[in-house]
C-alpha cells in the first residue's frame, strides 16, 4: 500500500513538475519575443539618431565651407583695395 501511495506522489510530483514546464517555457519565449522586438526598436532608433547626427555634420560642413568662401572673396577684395589705392597714391 505504502508502495502506491508513493507512486501516486511522485507521478503526481512529476505531472506538476511537467506543467511548470510547459509553462516556463512559454513565458521565455514571449521573453525572448520581448526581448528580439526591444532590440529591434533599439537599433532603429540607432539608426534614426546616427542619421540625423549625420545630416547635423553635413549641414554644418556646408555652413562651414560657405562662410570660408565668404572669408576668402571679403580678403580678396581688400587686398585688390589695398593694391588699388597703392596705385592710386604712385600715380599722383
């Protein structure tokens, strides 16, 4: 009698046990699903950021390179009025 009531108890035991597996299971694959969807959402907010930073430097870059030029014609032009009224003041 002993005999069954311990077989009873530990089929019992390992029908749980196999429940809380099944059950475990499922739960670490919507983690895992979870998980895969967060990383996702995370690279492509990456990937937005990288893009706009990118955008920011060009946009910068131009500026930069605008105002160059600018420099460059604004010393250009003075150097032609200093050699300009050179001549002016060796002509008179």
């Amino acid at each position: 009698m002993r005999k069954i009531i311990l077989a009873a108890a530990i089929a019992t035991s390992a029908l749980g046990l196999a429940a809380c597996s099944e059950t475990t299971e499922a739960e670490a694959d919507e983690t895992v699903g979870a998980m895969a969807a967060d990383a996702e959402d995370a690279g492509e907010e990456i990937a937005n950021t990288t893009e706009a930073a990118a955008e920011n430097v060009e946009a910068a870059a131009n500026e930069a390179a605008d105002d160059a030029v600018k420099t460059a014609d604004e010393i250009g032009n003075d150097a032609l009025d200093v050699v300009n009224d050179a001549e002016e003041a060796g002509a008179e």
